[in-house]
C-alpha cells in the first residue's frame, strides 16, 4: 500500500491501518521538530538503497510530506515518497501482541530484529541484552521489561557506498542535513508499546540533544543514547544498565 500511495501520489480507498501509522508517524514528525521524517525515502533512494535511484539533484521539500492526510483520502506533496522503516516494525510487532492476547496468550517474546516485545502475566521479567553498536558480538548492558518495548537504531549494520558521490551512506537520515545522522553510535528506548519504543530510537538518532527530554515526556519513552565517542547519556527512568562502552 505504501508504494502504491508513492506510486500514484495520493489515495482514497485503503485499510485504516494505513491512516493510523501514518498520522501517528505525522505528529512525531510535528513534535521532533522534523527529527522523525518519513519523508527521507528518496534520498535513501537516490543514494542507492533499494534496486533503482531517482535523478541526481532531485531537491524536493520533506518539511510537509502530506497535502492531506485525512482516514479517507491521503496525499502526498510534491515529490514526496514516504518510507515507513522507521516505525514500521514496532507497528508490526505491536498488532502481533494483540493478536496473541485475544487467544488468551499472555507470556510471549516477540524479537523483530531488535524490536522487542515482552509480555508476562506474573512477577518474572524478562532479561534483554543490549547490542554493543561498536562490536555486534558482544554487549554492552542489559534491560529488563515486563508488558513493555525495547528497540535500538544504529548505523552499524546497514550501510553502502552512495551511488551519486561514493560517500559511506547509512540508512538513519537527518532531515535537516539530508544526510545519515551523524556523531550518534546508538539510541536505546524503552516504552509501553513497540511502534513508540521504535520510531523515537529514530526520531532521537536525527534529533538535537537538547530535544531528547521533550520528545521522551511527551511520547512517554525513556531513552539511553550512546555518541561515537563511548560516552552516553539516558532519561532519569531508563531501566537499561551498562557494563562497558570501551570502544
């Protein structure tokens, strides 16, 4: 349904679903200030993340994807192609959750590549490891959770030589610069549902710090974010603990 809206540009027959992650990912988008962008995917595009690349020099303006965005008609703005990568999956593993409980399924672990969601119906929580982003063999810390997300954005695992000027491309694009985030090794979130823990992993990784508390209150989403450089910060009620960040 996605390509097929970036296809024609503009909707009125779709599932609700559709509206639903879209107007959620809309107002993260208004409320990180443009840090959380679903509008990023023709510079992903161009610089040769998927199978064909637009015209080079293509400069279209993602400051507002959509010339409407109502639950019976969506349109896109002029040039804009939307991609859902930075939600989509905590959206994913969130309508599988549901989808246990209404057949009475109450201790579950739903692993989306990172995306976690546990879910217990008694005291025990459930113990996740935390991805070294500098070595993705080892670990760096721990959190533990019970009916609640975890998910982590990183650059470290998918990354490629952009086809327009050969730089190192990554797939976490900062909107303002139209260029992958930078300085930002990490972000580690922590909420009640799994399309929040993943879109504010994103929307933080783009953001300025002196965002992060807002975003994180306003999205009742703790946070842990680990710089290049090893050092990190984290929200006062993140759970998660480390034991190292040596590079």
């Amino acid at each position: 349904m996605i390509s097929k809206l970036n296809k024609s540009q503009s909707l009125n027959n779709f599932p609700q679903e559709l509206y639903e992650i879209l107007s959620y990912s809309e107002n993260l988008r208004i409320l990180s200030a443009g840090a959380f962008n679903l509008a990023v995917c023709n510079i992903l595009v161009h610089a040769g993340y998927g199978i064909e690349h637009i015209t080079p020099g293509l400069e279209e303006d993602i400051r507002n994807p959509f010339q409407s965005l109502e639950p019976d008609y969506i349109a896109l703005s002029k040039n804009i192609q939307i991609d859902i990568g930075g939600i989509g999956k905590g959206w994913l593993v969130d309508k599988v959750a549901s989808l246990l409980r209404t057949r009475d399924i109450t201790n579950f672990v739903i692993n989306a590549g990172g995306d976690i969601y546990a879910s217990s119906d008694n005291n025990d929580k459930i113990e996740c490891a935390l991805e070294n982003p500098f070595n993705e063999q080892e670990f760096i810390g721990s959190i533990k959770i019970k009916n609640a997300a975890i998910a982590c954005s990183s650059q470290n695992r998918r990354y490629w030589k952009a086809l327009h000027d050969g730089s190192t491309f990554a797939h976490i694009i900062d909107p303002q610069t139209r260029k992958p985030a930078r300085g930002i090794a990490a972000v580690f979130t922590e909420a009640k549902d799994t399309k929040t823990a993943d879109a504010v992993s994103t929307a933080l990784f783009a953001a300025r710090p002196f965002q992060y508390q807002a975003i994180s209150r306003a999205m009742n989403c703790e946070y842990a974010v680990v710089y290049e450089n090893g050092s990190y910060m984290k929200s006062a009620n993140y759970q998660g603990t480390f034991n190292t960040l040596d590079r």
